[in-house]
C-alpha cells in the first residue's frame, strides 16, 4: 500500500512539515510518486520513520540518526535490539530517578534533617535510601535495623560529612593494603576489617562478628555491594570479605 503525507503524520503523530524536512536532508525520502508528483510512502518508509521516533525519543541528533539507519549490513532486527538497550538503561535511570524523588517527599515524615542540597553535598550522586524499602523487608524485624535508623535520624550534616571522610580514608587505606600484596588474612587486612566493623557500630548500630560476617558475604552475594567495591579496585569486594572472616574467626 501507497500512503500519503498527510496520512503517515497523522499515523506517527508528527507534522506534515517534519516530514518534508526529513525529505529534504535525506533522511526519510519516500520511495513512491504520485502522477502529480506528491509523496507516497510504503511499509519500508513507515518502518524507517518508526526507528527514526525511537532514536529521537533517545536524544540522538537526525544527522546521527542517518548514519545509523544507512549502516551498511544492519538490518531492523539490530536496530529494535539497540533500541531495546537503550531505552532499558534510559527506564532504569528514570526508575532511580523516581525512588529519590519519592524519598524527597517522604523525608519529612522519616525525620531525616539534612536538606536536598545537604544530602547532595555529603553523598553526591550516591542515594543512600534506594534500597530503603528492600531493607526494611529484609532486615525490618531486627534490632540492629531499628538502631540504625533510630540513630541515622539524629545525625546531622556534620556527622554525616564525618562518616563519609572516615570511610573514604578507609577505603584508600583499604585498596592500598590491597595493592601492596598483604594477605586478606593478615594482621593489616584484618585491623582494617576491624576498623570497618567499628565504623559501623560508632554511627549505625552494633555491629557484632557475625553481623559482620553476614555483610561479608552479603558483599559477594548481591551485586550492587560489589560493584561498590570493585568500582574502588577490581577484587576489593572478595579481599574486603575475606579479610572480615578472618578477622571475626582470630578476634573470636
């Protein structure tokens, strides 16, 4: 079938003018003309007018757009899985971007006293209450959670620009022991996963030994902690998370 240029942009929800525009720079040029010379469009057009939507929808600028529709040996196939991708990675973003917009509102209610730009300056990109509801499900019922937020509550921006000066100092003393060769059951290793576990307990809640071991596996177990760790250096979560065992089983 044979569609006009009036029926394709009313189809695709965009201007007959557009349309003309991508004509003009060769963008989307349709394959058909009428006897008078008017635009007819066909199934290969409107495909190609649906993957340029997408791209657009992305942010991709028309001249990039073009390059990437008129790749040689790419088929449709390709470019609805590149879009597929893209568009994921874009629903995630937004899905974070959703839980600390959420976390705003509920700030108040949480009694949380520093402010939006507070929270920005000690914790940066880094949201904190992400996982916040995660949390409560998993560890809701103990006593170390309800300590924890008891205790979080009352810090103000100070203690929290404190607590993220200790644990960077940490992590670099960390990641250098690391990359010195020190064993993560020696006695450095050890005294800094001891360090750790007192961190803990100084600004959060008591954290015991096997607390503290269960976080060490946690590390390896869940895929965002080690990615925090491996982001500071390739192989600190599985170093971090030994150290801590054989920490807990000599202090023992």
């Amino acid at each position: 079938m044979a569609y006009t240029v009036g029926q394709v942009a009313k189809a695709a929800g965009v201007t007959v003018r557009t349309l003309h525009h991508y004509d003009e720079i060769g963008l989307l040029s349709p394959r058909g003309r009428s006897t008078a010379g008017y635009r007819r469009y066909d199934e290969a057009d409107l495909e190609r007018l649906q993957h340029i939507r997408y791209y657009r929808e992305l942010g991709f600028p028309l001249e990039e757009i073009a390059a990437i529709l008129d790749e040689p040996g790419v088929d449709p196939a390709a470019h609805l899985r590149r879009q597929h991708e893209l568009l994921t990675v874009r629903i995630k973003r937004l899905q974070e971007m959703v839980t600390a917009i959420e976390f705003a509102m509920e700030a108040s209610k949480m009694n949380i006293p520093l402010t939006p730009q507070e929270r920005f300056e000690v914790f940066g990109d880094f949201d904190p209450d992400a996982h916040a509801e995660e949390a409560e499900r998993r560890w809701g019922g103990t006593d170390a959670y309800r300590e924890s937020n008891r205790r979080a509550a009352q810090h103000s921006k100070e203690d929290w620009l404190r607590i993220k000066a200790e644990n960077e100092d940490w992590g670099r003393r960390l990641v250098a022991a690391m990359a010195s060769g020190a064993p993560a059951d020696g006695p450095e290793a050890m005294e800094l996963a001891e360090e750790h576990r007192q961190i803990i307990s100084r600004w959060f809640y008591e954290c015991t030994y096997e607390i503290h071991t269960g976080l060490a596996d946690m590390y390896l177990a869940d895929p965002r902690f080690t990615e925090t760790y491996e982001n500071m250096a390739p192989g600190l979560a599985g170093y971090l998370s030994e150290a801590i065992h054989a920490n807990a089983i000599t202090r023992a």
